[in-house]
C-alpha cells in the first residue's frame, strides 16, 4: 500500500461523521446528529486513523518510532483540514438545497 493509497484512507475516515447520520456509521439516532457528537466521532475516528497507521509503520520498517507532543498536534490538524469536504458539504451544501 503506497502512502497516497493511506492519506486516500484516512480523507475517506475523516469525513465519515460529516456524511453519516449514523452514529459511527452504525447505530441510528433518533435525532439528527449534533455538531459535538460529530467532533468526538471525528476524534475517535482519528485514534482509529493512528492505529492503522501504526500498524502499516510496524508492517514496513518493523519498529515503531516514537513521537512527540507535536507530531499529534500536527497530523490532528491535518485530518481536520481532510474532513473539511465534510463539513462543507453538511453545512453548506446541504443547506443551499434547502
């Protein structure tokens, strides 16, 4: 797996709590889905999206390299800026059609 193939993956995983009104995509709520389940989905889906990671780095080079404090902070930010499709089509988009 080439590493355009990984930041594919994760685009798709970071915006799965914009384009859903399931929560995690599975359980159906009998309200729509308010913007702070959305952010906790969305971390969630980011631990998730660090695993998998992890687990390609320990496939490929067989250890592990630790990070710091800012390597989370930065690669954070970067699946907020993936998930913005997401966003903009929930509320703005979806909004125009209405």
């Amino acid at each position: 797996m080439s590493a355009t193939t990984l930041i594919l993956l994760f685009f798709i995983i970071a915006n799965l709590p914009w384009l859903s009104d399931r929560l995690f995509c599975i359980y159906p709520l009998k309200t729509t889905k308010r913007v702070s389940i959305r952010l906790a989905e969305m971390l969630v889906f980011y631990i998730v999206s660090l695993l998998i990671a992890i687990a390609f780095e320990l496939k490929f080079s067989g250890e592990i390299y630790p990070q710091a404090w800012e390597f989370f902070t930065v690669t954070f930010c970067l699946f907020l800026v993936l998930a913005v499709p997401g966003v903009v089509y929930r509320y703005q988009w979806l909004a125009m059609k209405k």
